[in-house]
C-alpha cells in the first residue's frame, strides 16, 4: 500500500535529515538537557518492557463425565463435546463410556469421575445407602424405553415365566422392566431378569432367541422392529409408571459443595443446555453425533431416532420431584418407598443459571 505524506511531514523529515547530517559531520546543535532518571517509588515501579495488554485466554479445564447406556438419550452429551458448546464454556469435556451405572457409581466414589450422565435409580440406591450422590439435573424425566417381544406375546401379563432382557441390573432398562411389570400386576421374580451387558447385546439377545422380551429405546428399538418383532409395551403411555429421571446429571454432594467445583458444574449445565436446544431442533447436526457415537449409517433409523428425542428432551433440566417419588416405588430397598424424594436432587444451580 503506498503512503502519501503532506507538506508539513515532508518539511518534518527534511529537518530530521538535517539533524542527523550535522551529527555525523561533528557539528554541534543546542538541545535541552537530558532528562533525569525518576527517583522515587514511581521508578521502582516502571516497567522495562511494555506490558501486554490484556491477560491470555486460561487454559480450558480438563473434566472427564462418564456416562451410560449408548444410546439415542445420550445424544446432547455427544453433541457438546462435537460442536464444541463445552469448549465455549472453558471446558475441555472428555465423555467416557462405561457399561452399566453400578460400575459408574463405584469409580465416582473412588474419585475417578467427577461427574456422570446415568439413570436416576443408581445415584438414589448410593444415597439410600449413606452415600452422597446427588442428581444437578434432569435431562430426560421419564422412561424413552420400551419393551420389544416375539409376536406371540400380546400383553405383559403374558411374560409370567419368561426371560427379559435388561442392560444391567441398576440401569434404567432394569427399572424400565419393573415398572412395565408393575403396570400389569407382576412382580420382578414373576419372569426372569437377564443382563446382556448393554443395549446393542439386549438387541442381539432378542434376535437370536436367547429373550423372549428387551428393554430397548430408540434407535435399537427400530431396529428390532424391522427384524418382525413388535412393541409390548409403550412405558411413555402407562401414566405415573412411565416417570423416572431416566437420565440425569449427577455429582458427589462433598465435591459440589466446593465452590471452584460449584462453578465447574455450572459451566458444564450451561453447555449441556445449549446442547439440550440443538437436539431438539437440528437434525443434521443431531444425526451426526448419533452415527459418529453409535456406529449407525441407516440415514432412516437415524432421522426417526431425531424424531423421537426431539420432543423428549424436556424444556427445563430440572429434576421434576414427581418423576423422583415414581422411580422410589421401583428401588429394591427397604427405605425406598417413605423416603423423601427431596433428598435426592438439588435444584439450586439449575434455578441460578435459569436452564
């Protein structure tokens, strides 16, 4: 880019030229004397080299969230970490899978998770027992699972003596099933709970004849439907047996009550939220995560997966207490049913960050 100068800029250089001519060739000029150091705690406190001008952007915190199951609820956690929504919040969110809540709780309690995306029941089952997980919030608020059979069973009260699949005894799948049995006037030793190990193996045992019934939720579900088996059980559409904290945010309450962590946790619920509104409104970015995550390339399967969470995911995270004192009626524990459901869940954080 050329530079113009003006008259009074050129008259400027030509005098600096000048200067420095007569400088070179030893002639003298009159100048002002030089000024003095300053003394003083003014000197003292100047600077020797120019101080930059704002503060370099902090370090994102490194925070590791386990999670479980892999599946189409799971969906915002995965689309924070993609679309970089907790890296906006200064974090650097590593989601970690690990098959079944039980195994969830007890690294939570050695310290090796700070933090978890699980069913509800686990976190109630550690408090019930003098533990001190506590449910931050409620991303899904009741069951998106249902139950999937052979065609020859046409109710539920048909699965007295029979083999159901679930994820993991303690997972929202097991609590799924107790409900769904509860709804028909059965108890959990009426049929036989088995556990696979995970969704995708509920699936697999269905197809191959090893259950007679599954647990499952979107996308699985659809595509036990495709393979000719059909949907017993709808536990959205069975009234109070349907609410449970199917999914939710959960902390050690000694670790929340730091306030360096406190403030971590807000900033976790802050992405978590943003990712919450993309689920429900952005299928391309929503069925990217779910392929990447669950290995999934049917573009049929993961649209109606979309479909479904879309309306699912609740406008609040907060953890409805309704949905709470359901889930103590499914816990296989002696103080389960006259507990407090307030106990369980704090809201606080939730309520100051408006989500």
């Amino acid at each position: 880019m050329v530079h113009t100068i003006g008259r009074r800029g050129a008259l400027g250089l030509l005098a600096a030229g000048i200067a420095l001519l007569l400088a070179a060739c030893g002639g003298s000029t009159s100048s002002a004397p030089a000024p003095r150091a300053a003394e003083g705690p003014a000197a003292s406190a100047a600077p020797t080299a120019a101080a930059p001008t704002a503060n370099p952007p902090a370090a994102p915190v490194a925070l590791t969230v386990a999670y479980t199951p892999a599946s189409g609820p799971m969906v915002p956690l995965w689309i924070g970490v993609e679309e970089g929504l907790f890296a906006q919040q200064g974090l650097a969110v590593t989601a970690e899978f690990v098959g079944g809540s039980s195994p969830i709780v007890q690294a939570m309690l050695s310290g090796q998770y700070p933090m978890a995306v699980l069913g509800g029941g686990a976190p109630a089952l550690n408090r019930l027992e003098g533990g001190d997980l506590l449910m931050i919030a409620a991303p899904g608020s009741a069951f998106s699972i249902d139950a999937w059979s052979k065609p020859t069973i046409t109710q539920v009260a048909d699965l007295r003596g029979k083999i159901v699949g679930v994820t993991r005894f303690g997972s929202s799948t097991h609590f799924a099933a107790i409900a769904m049995l509860a709804s028909a006037g059965l108890q959990p030793d009426d049929v036989v709970l088995l556990q696979t190990g995970g969704v995708s193996e509920s699936l697999a045992a269905l197809l191959s004849g090893q259950t007679d019934a599954v647990m499952l939720a979107p996308p699985q579900n659809l595509e036990a439907q495709r393979a000719g088996y059909h949907q017993l059980a709808m536990l959205s559409a069975l009234g109070d047996y349907g609410l449970f904290p199917e999914l939710v945010v959960t902390v050690r309450e000694s670790w929340l009550q730091q306030p360096d962590h406190r403030a971590l946790a807000a900033r976790f619920l802050r992405g978590y939220a943003a990712a919450v509104q993309i689920a429900r409104t952005d299928a391309a970015t929503t069925t990217r995560a779910l392929r990447k995550y669950l290995k999934l390339d049917d573009d049929a399967v993961l649209q109606a997966t979309y479909e479904y969470y879309r309306t699912y995911f609740p406008d609040s995270l907060r953890v409805p207490e309704r949905s709470v004192a359901n889930m103590l009626q499914t816990l296989d524990h002696p103080a389960a049913r006259t507990a407090d459901p307030r106990q369980f869940f704090d809201n606080s954080l939730v309520d100051e960050l408006g989500l």
